[in-house]
DNA sequence: CTCGATCCCTGGACGC
DNA sequence: TGCGTCCAGGGATCGA
C-alpha cells in the first residue's frame, strides 16, 4: 500500500528512468478509475515528462505545455494514485503486458511506461493550469517540509482523533495506514486519543518521529506488505522495521504485552495497550471490523 | 464538524 | 481441487 516513503521511491526511480522522454502514444484498458480518459489520450501525446516529483501520496508527472498557443493551458501534469496495488514502472516494448495494465504511454527512447492495477483503487488525472492549482492546494501539508509549529496548529486545532487526523490528505498529505500506527506506537499515542488533547509535547515527540519514520523508511525504499514494486520492480525493506503493524497478537517490542487491533476511523489500528494508554471517556473500542452483514449485490 | 456505514475492486487466505 | 466467504484498504459520498 503505497504511502508517502513508497510513493518517494517510486518518483525517484522514475526521475532517473523517464525524465526527460516524451510519450509518443498512449493506449488504456480499464478507464474507470481514470478523470477523464479523452482527455488523457487527446493531451498526453506529444508531451514531454520534465521531471516526476510526489506530491503527498500522488506522483506528479510534471509535463510540457501544450504545442500550439492557443491550447496553452499553463502547467499541465499527470497525477497518478497508486491505490492499493497500483504499479508505475517503465519496461521494454517487447516485454509481455502483465494483466490488469490500464494504461501504456510509448516513450521516445521505445520503452513503455505502464500503469497496472489489480483493484483499480488509484486514479489517474492529466490536469493542467487552474484545475491543477486547485486540485493540489486541496492537500495539506507535506509531513517531511513542515515546521513543528504548523504541525502541531493542524493537529491540535481539531477535535477528531489523532489516528483520523493523520490519515486525513487535507490535514496531513502522504501518510497512510502503516505510518499512522507506526509512529503512534514510537509517540506512545492511542491512535483513539483525540488530537486536540494531546499535549505539546506528545505532538512534539509525535513530529519528530514520524519524520524519523518516514526519512528512514525512504532509505529502505519503502514497505512492501504484499506487492508494492518500486519503479525498478524492486520491493522496499522497511517492512522489517514494522513494530506495531500488522503484529496483532504478537508481543510489543518495548514491553511484551500483546499487540491488539481496533477499529479507528474506520481503519485497522495496531497499538500496544500498555504502551499507549487509551484515552479516558473512551468506549466502543476493542472490536474489531466483523460482524457487519455481508452486502447482495 | 465529526462520525459511522457503504461502496468501489480483486487476490489471497481460509473453511469445508 | 474447488467453491464460497471474508478481508484488506484510500477515498468518495451520504446520512446521522
């Protein structure tokens, strides 16, 4: 499940491969998951990547503006979600198209740039201009390039719980499920406590590790929990440095008493009971996502 | 404003 | 071996 570190590694990996190479053609599959798949085919071809950044979980593929003047729309780029499953990666021509690629742009050195995506949960975008303006000032703030007092503003001035306001894009842009619990569990934070009574230090200790996690996890490349690739079809290692996700039922690593998962903010939350204390007044915790009838179709 | 519920989607795990 | 069921999860959306 790519999250900021995984999406990092992956704009890097395609700084390096595709920068620079125009996209000659485009062909899709699957466009459900896609803006404006017209637009996209109408657009893309003729353009120049210049360079491939992230932006929160997204990759921003920075584009050159159209040929002819009068369809001058200013900055255009192509943003691409990964979802859940989603693989950005360059390959050769001839290699055989893996199943579920939506979506393959011909590059000018004659390799291909291929979107594949088993569950389609990403989403896919050429915009440009004011609608890319708009679209990006929509996120919140980049976890890595803000200030501890901007940080703590965004947290402490909400009333929803610490785990929700960490995956919210508009608050934070970038962390995920993973991190979240991650960097609760190096706080010492229930992810059930809510933001606006956390003290300024726990927010402190909250900034500072989360950065920790976030810079070291890129160092690894990313985790890879069951299939995230980077742009060279690598997987990333820092799922060995997971201590809480994932590992319910399993010892905590600070203090031996068993790992539990509730439900916050409709997510699986990992998190040590006796490391992270819940909240006072809290209830409904300690279930778990079950019981809830299977849906016809 | 914040919450939970529901849906989107498919592969993998699991039970029988 | 094969089928059915459940589950994962980011984000949009809707109603409470």
């Amino acid at each position: 499940m790519p999250e900021l570190p995984e999406v990092e590694t992956v704009a890097r990996g395609l700084q390096r491969e595709v920068a620079g190479r125009k996209i000659l053609g485009l062909t899709l599959g699957k466009t459900d998951f896609i803006d404006d798949p017209g637009a996209m085919e109408k657009k893309l071809p003729g353009r120049t990547i210049l360079r491939v950044e992230r932006y929160g979980k997204f990759l921003l593929l920075r584009l050159t503006p159209g040929e002819q003047p009068k369809t001058n729309e200013g900055e255009a780029a192509l943003l691409v979600h990964l979802g859940m499953t989603g693989l950005l990666m360059p390959r050769a021509a001839s290699e055989p198209q893996a199943k579920h690629t939506h979506v393959v742009m011909l590059l000018d050195d004659g390799r291909e740039l291929r979107y594949v995506d088993p569950r389609r949960f990403g989403r896919i975008a050429y915009l440009a201009g004011e609608v890319l303006r708009t679209e990006l000032e929509g996120f919140g703030a980049d976890p890595l390039e803000t200030a501890l007092v901007e940080f703590a503003r965004r947290i402490q001035a909400r009333k929803a719980r610490i785990k929700a306001l960490l995956l919210d894009q508009s608050v934070l842009r970038g962390v995920g499920n993973i991190y979240a619990d991650e960097s609760l569990w190096r706080a010492k934070i229930h992810p059930a406590e809510w933001g606006a009574r956390l003290t300024r230090r726990k927010v402190q200790q909250l900034y500072v590790v989360l950065q920790g996690i976030l810079q070291k996890a890129i160092l690894l490349g990313g985790s890879s929990i069951s299939d995230f690739l980077d742009a060279e079809g690598l997987p990333g290692e820092y799922q060995r440095h997971h201590r809480v996700y994932g590992r319910e039922g399993k010892p905590c690593f600070r203090c031996r008493t068993t790992i539990r998962r509730v439900i916050v903010a409709g997510r699986s939350s990992y998190y040590c009971p006796h490391c992270q204390k819940t909240p006072r007044g809290r209830k409904g915790l300690g279930r778990t996502k079950s019981g809830r009838r299977s849906t016809k179709r």
